[in-house]
C-alpha cells in the first residue's frame, strides 16, 4: 500500500525485473502472497547492509549531492516531480532519483545519476565484483535508462557501475525487445491471474524466501522437478508421454527409458532417484568402496569474499585426525587466518604447516572432506601463497570427497539434494546450533572481523569454530551410515550364499556325510 493506506497500483521496478530474472514465480508471491516468505535470515540482512555501506562510500565521491530524493518524499508522484524539476534546473548529482513512467506502470529509483558535459550518467552501486555474466544487472540498468527517457525526455549517455571491488564498469543494455518483452511479462505477473507453475532447480530454490511453500507443495504433488538431476528438455519430453508424477516415473523400466529418450545413463539416474523418492528409502546403485588407508583425516573448510577487496579468500581450516571413525568425539583443529587484510595468508601457512606435520606421521591416510570446495581452496591459496613442500600435492593424491565419489556415485537418496546440510539428518545427524550453516558462518566471520573488543571475537570465533566442528562429526555420521550398510550387504550375502541347513549341499547334509 502507499503512504496514505491505498493499494498502490502495480508497477515494475528493477527490484521486481530482478525478480522475474531469477524467477516469475517468485516476483509473482512477492507481490500477491508476500505473507508465505520466509523472515529475512543474518546473511540478507548483512548483504544489507553491505549493500547500504557501499552505496554511502560512492556517494561520497560525487560534490553537489542532493538527496536521496525516494527518502525524503515518500508519496512517489512528488518524488517524480522534484527529480524532473532537479534535473531541469540544476546540475546536481541526484541520490535515488524517481522516474515514473507517463501511464503509472513502471518506475525506477537508480542509485545515482550524474551530468557529465551536460551528459546523464546513470550510476548504481553493486556487492558484485564484475558485471559480465550479471544479466540482471544489465537489466535493471537498461530499465532506468527507459525509465529516465519517458519521464523526463533525456536519453541517459552512459550506464555504469561501482563494483564490489571498487571499480567503475560500464555497464551494456540489453536489446530493447528483450527489455520490453520482460516488462510486459513483470506487469502481467504484478497485475494478477493464476500463480506460475514454475519450480526451478534445487540449488536455485534453497535461498529463496519462498523455498518452503513451492518445494512442499511440489512433493506433496508428487512433480517430478523435485526429482534431483532432472532436465527441463527431459521434463519436456516426459511430459509429452504423460509422465507427470513422481509414481510414474518410479515405475517405468529405466533402460527403456534411457533408450526412448536418448538420455543413456540419465535414464537410469532418474527412475531410481524417483524409486527412492516414492518409496522414502535408499537404493544403492553399488556395493561401497571406502578407501581403507587409516587414520582418516576429516577436512571442511569455511571461505568468504574479503570484506576490504572483494577477493576469496579461506578464513578457517577446520581438520580431525580420526584413528577410529567409529570411535568418540573427534579431536578437532580450527586453524583460522588473521583477522586483518591479508590475514588469510597467515591461516593458509598454519594449515599447511600442520598438514606437513600429519603428512610425516601418517604417510597413508585418507583425507575426507565433502563436495570439491577444499580442492578448489587449495588451488587457490597455492596460487596466491604458494606450497614449497608440495603439502597439498599430497593431500590431493590421497584425498576421498564423500559426496562426489561415494553419495553421488553409490545410492540413490529420499532427498531433494545431496548437500551435506540434507544428507546427514537423514542418516541421524543433527547440528548443535540450528541457526548455523555457510552463510550464517561468515556473517560471524565478517562480525568478529568487525568488533574491537577480543572478548566477543573470541566468542564469535569459538561459535564458527563449532559449527565447522559439527561439518565435520556430518561428514563422519556419513562414512559411518555407508559402513553400516555395507555390514548389512555383506551380511545378505553371506546368508544368500552360505550352504544351508534346508538347501541341498547345505552344512547340516555335509555333516551328515560321512
Ligand atoms: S522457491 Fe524456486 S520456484 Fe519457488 S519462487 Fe523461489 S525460485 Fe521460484
């Protein structure tokens, strides 16, 4: 509603085009069903946060600021006016301009714009560090470009972005067609009619405020996009056959299908996932291999983009020594970086001094981790810092990832994802902190990074280094439920092959023998 209580007639904003980028139904829940959205979490009121600070270091470059205009006047047809008149009569720079379309339908708030030789520049402020690949980025500009042109006649000279890390990027339009194409599509959405019936993929979905309502009602549906791995052309062509739910995807013969639909191994992939979906219980594709190189090495660690320069960096190197993985709670090593820039240098050589150190005592264990992330932080950090003793050269010959060449690979799950966040409380494993996971993390992290007082960085740093103590007991609940099965397999079979008292040739006849 605005100001004075009265439903505000639908407009599309770059807020909402960003929406419908990511999602139509989602820009649809926002405006028709916004109550079904989960609270904002820590880690979106950081980026916030974030977000906001960056936009207040940009403004501070520009002289001649006034506003911002879409602050002090709320009622947004006022606000409107004062920019056009702003722009006729001044040469200032404008701080969240508004610019409403003729017939009411759309609107757009840039952060800035600016005149430059009696040129307008439009100029946002963005968290991203490159704006290639960032097609909504590119689209929210091209809408304040055509905003600013039908409401106040100027065609802006130039788009451009403060980046993340500083960097002024100009920023391409998309095609015209394209961008009125999305407009018309945002404002049919905002207008009404029926909710999308849209689900997207899982990764996507996870950290959408709307994940609950769509994922719950799409298994309680029995659709087949909840299927893990599924593919929009596959859906398509399974649709054309009839195939629309879950229980008739688990009953179709997997080889015809793969053969039907030319998809090979995607087939059998997906007709057993469904099987294992419908009927709420594994379905191994393999008997487990674990490596039995002993004692095993658990390894997570915890990243984040640095807060002073945008680069990546690994904050904490979280490692167990298990000589038992059946055994008690695991000793664990939280090997964290400074808190300065540039302090994760100093992590990286703690971790590679300890890893040398376990290296040198135990030639042949396994290091565990889960998921390719520790690898990619290896590459990284060896790039950057280097690793003259080639520590982690060794790591990797030895290195097991539980996800991608045990889960992935072995079993089929009841689970909309294989991440380790889904996968071990289904085998019993429980996190001590709920409120934790990655991002909830490096909120900490950026927090301790934050506070003056060592007190409360020490406790943000024992509560991270919790957490990563937890990843660690997950990935362990795993081996362990793998090892379980794999007593429970090897049990079967040697009751299915073992001579038996009723079969002939059985042990009760051959001590009858003699
Ligand atoms: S949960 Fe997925 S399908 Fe639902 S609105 Fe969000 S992105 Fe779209």
């Amino acid at each position: 509603v605005g100001p004075d209580g009265t439903p505000r007639p639908p407009r599309v904003s770059a807020g909402a085009l960003r929406s419908l980028w990511a999602c139509e139904r989602r820009l649809y829940l926002e405006r028709h069903a916004p109550a079904l959205a989960a609270p904002r979490g820590a880690h979106d009121t950081m980026l916030r946060e974030l977000a906001g600070d960056h936009v207040r270091r940009v403004r501070e470059r520009f002289s001649d600021v006034r506003g911002p205009i879409r602050g002090e006047i709320r009622d947004e047809t006022r606000a409107a006016a004062e920019t056009v008149r702003l722009l006729r009569e001044t040469r200032a720079t404008l701080h969240r301009p508004v610019f409403l379309a003729p017939d009411g339908t759309a609107i757009a708030v840039p952060d800035f714009v600016y005149w430059e030789d009696e040129a307008l520049v439009v100029h946002d402020a963005r968290l991203a560090s490159r704006i290639e690949g960032h097609y909504d980025i590119r689209v929210q500009l091209t809408h304040h470009a055509a905003l600013i042109e039908e409401a106040a006649g100027i065609r802006p000279a130039r788009l451009e972005v403060t980046s993340g890390r500083d960097q002024v990027l100009v920023g391409e339009p998309i095609p015209d067609s394209q961008y009125r194409a999305l407009r018309a599509r945002a404002l049919g959405l905002l207008s009404g009619g029926a909710e999308p019936d849209v689900l997207k993929a899982h990764s996507r979905c996870e950290s959408c405020p709307f994940y609950r309502h769509c994922w719950s009602r799409a298994e309680a549906d029995g659709r087949i996009e909840a299927v893990p791995g599924m593919r929009h052309e596959v859906l398509r062509a399974l649709g054309a056959r009839g195939v629309r739910t879950l229980q008739q995807l688990a009953s179709l013969d997997p080889e015809a299908l793969a053969d039907s639909l030319k998809i090979g191994r995607l087939g059998r992939h997906l007709v057993l996932s469904a099987r294992a979906l419908r009927d709420r219980a594994p379905v191994w594709l393999e008997t487990p291999r674990l490596p039995p190189g002993r004692p095993l090495v658990w390894l997570d660690c915890e990243g984040d983009s640095d807060p002073d320069d945008g680069a990546q960096v690994v904050y904490l190197w979280g490692l167990a020594v298990d000589p038992d993985p059946a055994g008690g709670p695991l000793q664990v090593e939280s090997l964290f970086g400074d808190l300065a820039p540039g302090g994760d240098a100093a992590g990286w050589r703690r971790f590679l001094a300890r890893a040398g150190e376990i290296r040198a005592r135990f030639p042949g264990a396994v290091w565990v981790h889960y998921s390719p992330y520790e690898r990619t932080a290896f590459a990284m950090c060896r790039r950057r810092y280097g690793d003259p003793e080639g520590v982690t050269d060794h790591i990797e010959r030895s290195a097991f990832d539980l996800h991608a060449e045990a889960i992935t690979r072995w079993v089929k799950l009841p689970l909309r994802s294989l991440s380790i966040k889904h996968v071990a409380p289904f085998v019993g494993f429980h996190w001590s902190d709920p409120e934790s996971g990655s991002a909830w993390s490096l909120v900490q992290y950026r927090r301790a990074r934050a506070t003056a007082d060592p007190g409360a960085r020490r406790a943000i740093l024992d509560r991270i280094a919790a957490y990563n103590r937890d990843d660690l007991e997950a990935m362990r609940a795993v081996w362990r439920w793998i090892e379980q099965w794999l007593g429970r397999m090897r049990r079967q079979r040697h009751a299915a092959t073992a001579p038996s008292r009723h079969r002939p040739g059985g042990a009760v006849r051959r001590t009858r023998a003699p």
